[in-house]
C-alpha cells in the first residue's frame, strides 16, 4: 500500500501595521479628559448652588429656624447706613 506523502500548508497572518502614539496624541487626550472633568464640576457646582439658593429663597422665616418675622422684614427693608 503506497501512502501518498501529505505536505502542510503553513499559513502566516500578516496584520495590519498599527498607528503610532506620538507624544501629541498622549496630551490632546489628557487635555480632553481634563476639560471634561473641569466642565462637568462646573455644571454640578452651579446645579448645586441653584439648588442652596432656591431652598434658601423658599424657606419660611420663623422661630423655629432661629429667625423672627420682624427680624427678616427690618433687615430687608433697612436703608444701609452709609
């Protein structure tokens, strides 16, 4: 019985050459995740206070959270002494 000789087949996967990272791309990526966190600080930042000055706006002046009714009233209405 003659057996036929097999040869295999080597198959070499060439890729693609990557793009290089240059210093450039290190910094403009690092200046973008930087503007990005400095924007979103800035807007919870004004969010917040918004929010600190309406519940300062709507809140009732009495006794109870250690003003008079008169007190805010007289300070409001005063003329600064100048």
């Amino acid at each position: 019985m003659l057996l036929a000789q097999i040869t295999p087949f080597i198959v070499r996967v060439v890729e693609p050459p990557t793009k290089e990272t240059t210093v450039a791309d290190v910094l403009l990526g690092a200046v973008g995740l930087t503007g990005l966190i400095l924007v979103s600080a800035l807007l919870f930042g004004l969010l917040l206070g918004g929010v600190l000055v309406a519940m300062h706006r709507w809140r009732p002046s009495n006794r109870l959270n250690g003003q008079s009714a008169e007190e805010v009233s007289l300070r409001l209405n005063s003329l600064p002494h100048g």
